[in-house]
C-alpha cells in the first residue's frame, strides 16, 4: 500500500496528523532509529535527503542566531 501526504499517522507523537504535517526532524528521527514498518519506511524514504538538507539548514541557521 503506497502512503500519501493525505495519509493518517497512526502511532508516535504525531498521531492523528496527516503524514505531510508531520515535523521533518521526527521522519528523520523514526527513518535513523529503524522504528518505521516497511509503508511508512517508503513513504520517508521518497523525503530523506531533502528531510536532511531541510535540517541542516535549520541548525546553521541556529548556529549563526547563537553567534550574533
């Protein structure tokens, strides 16, 4: 079964919200830990290197709040 944005997230902390709405860092966090099932596992991994881009983006972005 092929998951879309649309889809409902069943489990986690982010139950209830639709799998586009779920936070970047928490696909990276359950996709690193191997804590997705074989659905939810394709579903991210269509999103990973962007999710990861997104991310490091973020924390330089954070990086150079802190330095100012």
């Amino acid at each position: 079964m092929a998951l879309t944005d649309n889809d409902i997230m069943p489990f986690g902390k982010h139950k209830g919200k639709k799998l586009s709405d779920v936070p970047h860092g928490y696909w990276l966090y359950m996709y690193d830990g191997k804590m997705l099932n074989k659905d939810y596992k394709e579903y991210a991994e269509e999103a990973v290197p962007s999710l990861r881009t997104l991310k490091e983006m973020a924390n330089r972005n954070q990086d150079q709040e802190r330095s100012r």
